[in-house]
C-alpha cells in the first residue's frame, strides 16, 4: 500500500506522484489506545513503518516502556515530554536511536510532532508485544 493520509480521501485519490498538501485542521483527532495520548496522522507508509503524526497529550499521560525499532524524532510544539533521560521541551527536538528503550510522560502536557522508520514495540502492561499503529 502506497503512502497515505488517513481520512483525507481527496489526497489520496490523486496520482501517485502527485504533492500533498494536508489540512491538518480537517483531520480528527485519534485514540492511541494509551489514556490521555491522541494523534493525527499525517503520513502513513503501511509497507515500511513510516509515520509521521502529531500527537496530543494530556497533562500526567503516560506512555509506558517502549523500545525505538529505528530511529524516533520529537519536535515539541506545546508543553513537555519527559523521560528518565531528560526533557523535550517548546521549540526543542530530541530523537532517539534504534533500540532505545524508554517510558515517556508530559507533566503538563504536549503537543509534538513525531516521525517514526518504523513502529515502537511496547515492553510492558497490557499492551506488551504490539506496536502504535
């Protein structure tokens, strides 16, 4: 399946090699199957992995251990994501190689920008063994 934004079907009706441009306003708001973690995505390449999302945090969310399969960028727009690491915070980027593993909280909650090679797999709770999709 080619690159894609979900929910946008006049995007994805256009010839393959067609320019996008995204209404992101327009996309809705998704459950990420983590409380209080919503995204919007903006590309999705089902074949590889690749996702690009914006992902809305409410204050004391949590997203629980995880490990990076490739390479993770974070562009933070609003608020803050903190690890046992650090913390990204407004204006900031952080990005983590292949195999980190980590559990992530926004205190006061986020709004950020991500890019994804490939899907996280999660390492413990319920949701142990699956990936974000």
């Amino acid at each position: 399946m080619p690159a894609m934004t979900p929910y946008a079907d006049e995007l994805n009706a256009l010839p393959a090699l067609a320019s996008r441009y995204v209404q992101v306003d327009k996309l809705p708001w998704k459950p990420t199957g983590f409380p209080g973690i919503e995204m919007k995505i903006l590309l999705r390449e089902p074949e590889t992995g690749l996702l690009t999302a914006l992902f809305k945090w409410e204050p004391g969310a949590v997203l629980p251990l995880h490990e990076h399969v490739e390479i993770e960028q974070t562009y933070v727009l609003e608020g803050s994501i903190v690890d046992e690491e650090g913390e990204t915070t407004v204006g900031n980027f952080s990005w983590r190689p292949k195999g980190n593993q980590h559990r992530a909280h926004a205190p006061n909650g986020a709004l950020l920008i991500a890019f994804f090679l490939k899907p996280n797999v999660f390492l413990e709770g319920a949701e142990a063994g699956t990936t974000l999709e």
